[in-house]
C-alpha cells in the first residue's frame, strides 16, 4: 500500500537481483583478467585469490547495504543514508555530486564505451558522439515511461548477457587446452613484489565488481523490502563472484596463463581460439548487451 506521495511498489525480488547483477557487469570482466595476470607474474593461483578476496569484500560490502536498504527502504538510497548518519549537508552535496559527475559520468563512459564497440558493426559510418547521445536517449525514455518497463529491459538484457557468459565460460573450460601450441611471450614481472602486485591487481578487481550498490535507488519501489531486498542483493553479488571466476577459469584454459596477460582483448582472444573467426562479432554484441545493461541500471 502507498500513499499519495509514495513511489509504487512494483519490484520484486527477481527485478532488484537483476539490477544489482546487470549494473556490475560492464565491461570489467572482458578487460581485467589480463592486467590482475600480468600484476601476479603469471601466478594463476595467485590471480584467482584476488578474484575470490575482492569478490568476498564486495559481498561484505553488499550485505551492508543490504542491511541498510531493508532498514530505509526509501527511495534516495545512498543519500538517505549519508542524511541519516551525517546531516543533510553531506547528503546534500553527494546528491549533486551525483547528479553532476558521479552518475552521470559514470552513464557518460558508458556511452561512449558503447559507440566504441558499435561503430565497427555498422556498415556506414555514424560519428561516436550521436551514438553515445541516442543510447542515453534511449535509456533515458525506457526509464521515464515507467519502473515496471525498465525493469522488464533490465531482466532480459541482464539475463541475456549473464546467460551468454555462463555459457561461453563453460565452453572455454570445457574445450580449452591451457594454451598449448599457441606462441607465447615472457610476462613481465611488476615492479617491486608479488604483495604489491596482488594489491594493485585488487583494484582493478574491485572496479570490475562495483556497481551494486546502486540497486539501494530502488528500494523505495521494492515489494516486501525487508526481505526482498537483502536475499536479492546478497544472492546476486554471489552469483557474481561465481561467474567471474568461472570466466576467468574459462579464459586460463583458453590461452594459458602468458596468453591471458599477454592479451589486449583477451575475451575476443580466448573465444576466437576455441571457437573461430565469429569470436569478435559475438564478443562484441555480448559487450554492447553488458555496457546498454548497466547504464538502464
């Protein structure tokens, strides 16, 4: 029941576990193994602890605003939070930091994120800038008809990439050989010590897992909040964990370890060896479901 001036409640706990997975899958995965490779010299185990440590922080993270959002399941999220805890003079200035650099830099990047991997499919030339300019249009009008229709896009395109990658992951684990008989180049050891390195590869890991805690904006549409939203967020950050390893696993098989951090693209890399030539088109499709994803979210 709402009041007059009170959002619906129309978000189950299918829609907030899919926001939360389809805000956190950008572009990182396709793009962080190599560098978290390159920073642990090549050391496999080593690179998949920093993917299971950030994921375990990342999980600790959520299930803190988890906590929160069922205890303030009020539309605002963060800065409700920020209001509550620290006055309305924080909270203030982080809305406008929001409004003015953080969110909207974060769905400017994303944009032009999207025209870069779209502008080679195209079979006549549109100028980067008009892509990235149409596809905030278009995020922008989903959104504004209504919550129970941007949920709905967010559903099939999260379920659709997370789908895709699980599937792919698999593939490559399955199919793989560890990169035998494929040319390999030395991995340059980081400077200073592995510790360091595990420390500098942590980051980027844990820019690949953000994204989460964006889904405590929609707690003031979630139904039955209290328990809703702590099973969604904390079942959708574990999944998370689960498939990031698992593409990692899958890219290890794929091309070895020295091809992993040796590689530039190393998702278009690692699919292309196993499965052929069609690897870039499907890469990049995959890539342009993740990117238009996370910016509905």
């Amino acid at each position: 029941m709402t009041g007059p001036n009170e959002l619906r409640r129309s978000l189950g706990f299918t829609d907030l576990m899919l926001i939360t997975i389809g805000t956190v899958i950008g572009s990182g995965i396709y793009l962080v193994p190599s560098l978290v490779l390159r920073q642990t010299a090549g050391h496999t185990g080593l690179a998949f602890a920093v993917w299971a440590v950030a994921g375990f922080l990342s999980l600790l993270g959520a299930l803190t605003y988890a906590e929160l959002g069922a205890m303030k399941p009020e539309a605002g999220g963060l800065y409700a939070y920020l209001r509550d805890a620290f006055g309305p003079l924080p909270a203030f200035l982080y809305g406008w930091a929001s409004f003015l650099v953080i969110a909207s830099g974060s769905i400017a990047a994303l944009a032009v994120a999207f025209a870069n991997y779209l502008s080679p499919l195209l079979p006549f030339r549109v100028p980067g800038p008009i892509i990235s300019l149409v596809v905030i249009l278009v995020v922008a009008l989903i959104n504004i008809r209504g919550t129970r229709g941007s949920a709905t896009v967010q559903n099939w395109t999260t379920g659709a990439k997370f789908g895709v990658l699980f599937l792919l992951s698999a593939v490559l684990t399955l199919r793989g050989t560890g990169g035998a008989g494929l040319p390999t180049a030395p991995i340059e050891v980081p400077n200073g010590s592995l510790a360091a390195g595990f420390g500098a590869a942590m980051i980027g890991v844990l820019w690949a897992y953000e994204g989460w805690q964006y889904v405590t904006f929609s707690a003031g549409e979630a139904k039955d909040p209290q328990r809703t939203f702590p099973r969604a967020i904390s079942i959708a950050t574990f999944l998370l964990i689960v498939l990031y390893l698992m593409a990692n696993l899958g890219y290890v098989r794929a091309l070895g370890p020295a091809g992993v951090a040796n590689s530039q693209r190393v998702a278009a890399d690692a699919i292309g060896t196993i499965l052929g030539p069609v690897a870039g088109a499907v890469v990049s499709a995959l890539i342009l479901v993740s990117i238009f994803s996370a910016l509905n979210g």
